[in-house]
C-alpha cells in the first residue's frame, strides 16, 4: 500500500508539472513572492514591537511554508473521498492509502518550498544556521502528526458531507490564531495562550531548527505525546469504521 501511494504522489507531481516550463517551481516562486509581500507589509506594521527586523522574514517564511504544507494536506484530505469515490466504491483500498497518497505528494512540494526559507534566510540574515538533526527529526513529527489529523478529517467527511467546508473554514480561523503572520510576543501578557495551541507546536517543530534555534523541551513532548494519541485514535476509528465506509459513501 506505500508503495502504491508513493508511486501515485509522484505520478501527480508529474502530471502537475508536464509541460510547463518551470514545473514544481511555478509554486515556490508564489510561495516566496507572498512571503515577500506579507513580509514588507506585515513587517512595517509590526515594526515597533520587532527587536531586529531583519529576522522577521526568515521567521515568516518558514512558518508559512510549514503552514501551507500542513494547510494543504487537511483540505485535500477532506474532500478527496468525493475526488476518488469510483475508486474507493469499487476498490477495496483502505482509506489510508488515499490520504498517504496526498500526504507524500505534499511532502515533495514541503521540499522545494523548504528552499525557499533557507534562501530567505540568507538573503535578510546573511547567514544559514540550520540544525540539521533537530529539523529532521522536527519534519518526522510534523509529518506524523499532519497525517493522523489529514485522515482523520478525511474519514469525518465521508461521514458528513457538509465537513469539507467547515474544515476550510477552520483552517482559515486557525492561521490567524498561531504565529505566523505575529510573533508570540506582540500578545504580550497574554503570550501564554500560544502553549495551548496545537497548531502552534507543529510549527514550531519546523521553523525553530531552520532558524537555527532550539526546540523546547516542552514541544517536543507535546508533539510527540500528540501524534501517538492520534494515531492510537486513529488506528481505533479504522477497525471501527472499516465496515461501514462503504455505506457512507
């Protein structure tokens, strides 16, 4: 079944990038110019609550590449039971295999896009100061937990059909609420609240190591302690539900 998937995300990527002249870059020269142009203007804004605004872009753009890709794969996993329905009517393959499929395709757009930060990084600090072990090991729980949550909200909206929408809806909301676009402490007495976001860990698990700074104990624990409750969670609606897919779709 990995096998499967992975073959699949890469026939996606292919046909995606057939004749095209830049292929997979036409997304990452997007990718930067918003990272540009909400950089400059969301950098001018909060400009007096910014000890250095040089590091600002760096901080912007590898959030929001870790965002996109974690955004990306929860929108395309809630709506593709109705993109492979014929498939997945017809086929007895587990509902694993699609989410795999999108989760892996993303994983080599995250690749590309990773680029993106670290040139960012050096164009604004002059310096690339990754941590290579740490951002390995960041993007193995990122890429966890973005799985368990993808197929979770992939087997929701087979149960319910109206999800998808509320899903996105939600995904919207929810950038707002974790520091990307702000830095924790523009909440000032209230910076607190973002150790209560979930979001905010995941992204924190990418972003820290290629900012060349560390990861708190607190977020790896926390991340760590979430992708193995998800996917036991996970693992537990499968054998629950695998007899009743079929109906819902």
């Amino acid at each position: 079944m990995t096998r499967f998937a992975a073959y699949a995300a890469f026939a996606d990527v292919d046909a995606s990038i057939r004749r095209t002249l830049l292929g997979p870059l036409w997304s990452t020269m997007g990718l930067a110019l918003v990272i540009l142009c909400l950089g400059l203007f969301f950098g001018t804004v909060l400009k007096q609550q910014l000890p250095d605004f040089e590091i600002y872009i760096p901080f912007l753009a590898a959030g929001l590449i870790a965002w996109t890709f974690l955004a990306q794969c929860l929108h395309q996993s809630a709506s593709l039971v109705w993109s492979f329905l014929n498939t997945l009517r017809h086929n007895r393959i587990p509902l694993l295999v699609p989410v795999l499929r999108v989760i892996l395709r993303n994983v080599l757009v995250l690749a590309l896009n990773i680029v993106t930060a670290l040139i960012a990084a050096w164009i604004y600090s002059g310096s690339v100061a990754v941590q290579a072990w740490p951002l390995a090991l960041g993007l193995i729980l990122f890429v966890a937990n973005t799985f368990w949550i993808s197929y979770l909200a992939a087997l929701a909206s087979a149960r319910f059909r109206d999800l998808p929408q509320l899903i996105a809806w939600a995904i919207h909301l929810a950038f707002f609420l974790t520091p990307i676009l702000w830095v924790e402490y523009n909440l000032g007495r209230f910076e607190y609240l973002v150790s209560f976001n979930p979001f905010a860990w995941l992204i924190a698990l990418v972003r820290q190591p290629l900012l060349g700074q560390p990861v708190t104990v607190d977020v790896w624990l926390a991340a760590t302690a979430l992708a193995a409750v998800g996917s036991a969670v996970c693992l537990w609606l499968t054998h629950r539900t695998a007899k009743r897919l079929p109906y819902w779709i």
